[in-house]
C-alpha cells in the first residue's frame, strides 16, 4: 500500500475528480458517507456528537458528516470556525445544506466561541483541518484545540488530526495539535501515523475506501509504501524437488563474546530456522560448548581468542556473513571488524556491537560489500549519523545513509522501515511491542543471514525477513501475550510464519 505526500494526495484528488469523473462536492459526499459509517459502527444514536470544522475541505467533510450522522438519528451539535469570511466552495455548499436540516443545532463562528459542556460519554469529530495544513495553528484555532485536549470527550479525526502535519513535524508545537482517540485517514496512511512520536495524537487510525482513482493510485510515483501479505509471500521461493543443501547456501555467523554466548545461540537457530543450507558459527573458545551443544546443527569456528572476536575470516566459502550480536567492543574486537569489513567481499549483514563500532569508525561505512544490510535501531542510527530531533529526521537520515553507502537500512521500530540504496522505504505491518525485549534483534539477524546465503537479492531479503520476525512475534504473543514474549518464543515460532507465508504464496 502506497503512502503518498501531501502534494501527491492532492493530484489523486483532482485526477478522481476529473477522470471518474465526479464532481468535487460529490466526492466529499463519498468522504463523509463512508465516514458516517465507521462512526455508526462504534457509537450508538443515543451519544451525543459535537463537530468541529474548519473554512477548507475538511471542514466540508464535517459538515456533511453532521448532516449524515442526523439523518442517522445522532444528536449533533456543529460549530463552524469562519473567523475570515471566507470558507472553500465546497465547505460553503455543505454549510448551507447543513442550515437547511431541520432542527439542526448549527453555529457559524465568526468571532467569540464559547465552549460548549461535554462529557466522557460525549464524542467529539475533529474536522478544522486535514493534510492540506501547511503551518503549525495558532490564535484561536489553538485555543480551540486546547478545549478539545482538554475535554473528558472521546476525539475523532478526520483525515489526520488538526495541526499534525502529514510528513514533517519538526516545528510544530505539541498543544496545538489535536489528540484523537480514533483517527479515520481517508483512502490511504499518512507518513505521519508511523511515527512514535505522533502516537499520543493519531491515537488509532483507520483507512476508509473513498474510491480514489486506482489508476492514478498505481502510476503515482512515491518513496514510501506498507508492506502487504501478498507482496511478502510472492518474494518466498519455492524449494525444487531435488535440491540439497549445498542449494541454500554457506552462511557465516561471526557472534557472541565471553558472558554473550547467547547471542550466538539466537542467531544461529534463527538463520537454521529459516533455511540456509550450512551454517558455521564463528565463536571464541569460552562459547563454543555452548553453541555446540544449543545448536547441533550448525558447525562452529574458533577464534584464537579465548573470549572475543579478534581473527578475521576468509569469507571466500560463504554466500553472505552476518556479524555483531553479542560481540563486545574489546581493542581486539574492534581491529577485527575494521579488518573483516575491509577483505570481506558478499554481502554482510550487521547488527548490534558492529554497527556501534562502525560509529566510531564511520569512515568504514563506505568501505562496507555493496547491498549489505545494517539494522539499527533508533540509537543506533544516531551513533552512526548523528543525532536527529525526530522520527521524520531520522527516516531522513537513514535514506541518505543508506543512498550514500549503497546499503540496505533496517531502521528498527514500530513500523520498522527498510530503507533501500534509492532512497526507497518499505514499512513494516508485522510485530508487536511484546518484542521489545533483549534478543529479538539477534533473531532477525539470523533469519536475514540465511536469506542473503539463499541467494535472496538484499531488498528482498530485508523486507521478507522483517516480515516473517514480526509475524512470528505475533503467532508468539498470541499464545503467551506480549509481556510474557522472549526472543527465543521468535525462534520457536518460527517454523509457523514461514508456513503461513508458503501457504499464501501456493494460494
């Protein structure tokens, strides 16, 4: 699913209204039917509905909103703020068809407001601005937003919540925007919603079909999208009759550190569970019982450390190499990731220790394997790019990391977004926070290893594989909840997404 900017969301508009073609009022008549819809489907006629619109279009969607949710049999009370005489064509028309209803409880604004007494059980329809806002709110209009805040009311949001911005909200002031329970976007996300720091605002957000061109939908060109099922399970290969191990690939696994062995132990069965065809687990002398006996499967490696990485491999039998979990940052650990970067010559995923280390070193990022994938959680990112003031800005420069190293970026949260080397993102739909708990990015190490050694090009092996660990924490927190969630519930869960992504892929 496509997540468009606001200019873009502007052009769909006007190409639905030209090509369908309908006229603008009739589209806004669409809006706020299927609007009315989703508020019938939570609230019953008997709660009481307070509507706020602005003098633009989204003013016009809530003031056909209220028009509709009478009709339903809602009581409606309807404030329009036109404090400068001047409302859009479309808001105007809907203002007098909404003067025209019977009993209507209407009040155009255009000067002093008082504020009207509300509840808990009341609900209150943000509808003053939608992505159309090009400044942060002030005067009034933040005034208004402070009573809304303020209010014990339940808030929805038409569009985007009033004074959120759609992409950038870097200059925003956080009183001047609305807080909404329920956030109902139409057609499609705004970049805004994936972002931590707009939660407290968007609150849960809803998509409502308002059957905006598809066409136009499709050849708009756009640098963000939600991944779907159905375009994770197409990339799953399917396996030949006759293939053997040797068909899935060589991975080398360089994890773990004296008092760090598990890491190791999470990687390894993550990347076994996903696949590859042979894996060997490079390990200091004090981890490699551990790793042998916890995973039979893989072969081990030692260091001529005792407790850390500090040899370099020759990585000339191996289809990809994954390195940093669990690795420390010793003297002789950092000399021989530099080293390793530096000879290595297929694809490296790195993670954890790696990447801090490379933060210090960040001269070394250039001289990373071309599609190599770097999986940085906020902090991380910042050790490597500097520090950002927030989401939008670290989306920002994750994209030119990413263009400038010609990597893959992993940017871990939420919506964890894969970032390709043409600036492309891909956010994520699986996951839950039950998987914020020690190890779980071990895990997506190991399974992202075993794509890139399956011969998985780095795009695909970065969205499928943040995918299925999403997935596989869900199928995880189903059955255990997500508070009691351990990175090894990921690894034993495993087995169930991947079957679930083959069963969509032969559907």
């Amino acid at each position: 699913m496509k997540i468009f900017p606001t200019e873009s969301i502007r052009l769909l508009d006007a190409y639905t209204i030209e090509n369908e073609p309908i006229a603008s009022i009739d589209l806004m008549e669409r809006s706020a039917r299927a609007l009315a819809g989703a508020i019938a489907g939570r609230w019953k006629t008997d709660t009481r509905i307070t509507i706020f619109a602005g003098p633009g279009n989204n003013g016009g969607d809530a003031l056909a909103l209220a028009r509709l949710l009478m009709e339903r049999g809602y009581q409606v009370e309807t404030f329009l703020f036109n404090t400068k005489g001047k409302l859009s064509p479309d808001c105007a028309t809907n203002m007098e068809r909404l003067a025209a209803v019977p009993d209507v409880d209407f009040h155009e604004v255009t000067s002093q407001f008082t504020f009207p007494k509300l509840t808990a059980d009341d609900v209150i329809i943000d509808g003053l601005f939608g992505s159309g806002l090009n400044k942060p709110l002030a005067g009034g209009f933040a005034a208004v937003v402070k009573f809304i805040n303020a209010s014990p009311a339940q808030v929805v949001a038409i569009d985007i919540p009033s004074g959120l911005m759609c992409e950038d909200n870097t200059y925003n002031v956080s009183s001047a925007i609305v807080r909404a329970d329920l956030t109902l976007s139409l057609q499609l996300p705004k970049l805004a919603f994936l972002f931590a720091e707009n939660e407290a605002y968007v609150g849960e957000w809803r998509l409502l079909d308002i059957r905006l061109s598809a066409e136009a939908i499709a050849h708009t060109p756009t640098d963000y999208e939600l991944t779907e099922p159905d375009t994770v399970s197409a990339l799953l290969r399917p396996r030949g009759r006759f293939a053997h191990k040797g068909n899935f690939g060589r991975a080398l696994l360089v994890a773990g550190s004296q008092g760090m062995a598990g890491a190791s132990v999470l990687a390894a069965r993550a990347c076994l569970r996903s696949g590859v065809g042979l894996l060997t687990v490079h390990v200091p002398f004090y981890n490699n019982d551990i790793v042998q006996t916890s995973v039979p499967e893989a072969m081990t490696e030692l260091d001529l450390s005792d407790t850390c990485f500090a040899t370099p491999i020759n990585t000339d039998d191996y289809q990809a190499v994954a390195i940093g979990p669990g690795l420390g940052r010793s003297n002789e650990t950092i000399s021989a990731l530099l080293e390793q970067i530096d000879i290595c010559e297929v694809p490296m995923v790195l993670d954890a220790d790696a990447l801090n280390i490379l933060g210090d070193n960040r001269t070394y990022l250039s001289r990373l394997p071309k599609g190599s994938i770097l999986t940085p959680h906020p902090k991380e990112l910042e050790r490597l790019v500097g520090k950002c003031q927030n989401s939008y800005e670290r989306l920002e420069r994750a994209r030119e990391l990413a263009q400038q190293t010609e990597t893959y970026v992993i940017l871990k949260g939420a919506y964890t977004a894969v970032i390709s080397p043409d600036g492309k993102c891909r956010f994520n739909t699986t996951g839950n926070p039950g998987m914020a708990t020690g190890g779980s990015g071990d895990v997506l190490t190991g399974i992202l290893l075993a794509l890139l050694a399956q011969g998985y090009a780095p795009g695909d092996a970065a969205v499928l594989g943040v995918y299925v660990h999403g997935l596989a924490g869900d199928l995880a927190a189903d059955e255990f909840g997500q508070i009691s969630l351990t990175a090894g519930d990921l690894v034993s869960h495993l087995p169930q997404a991947w079957q679930e992504l083959a069963t969509a892929h032969e559907s």
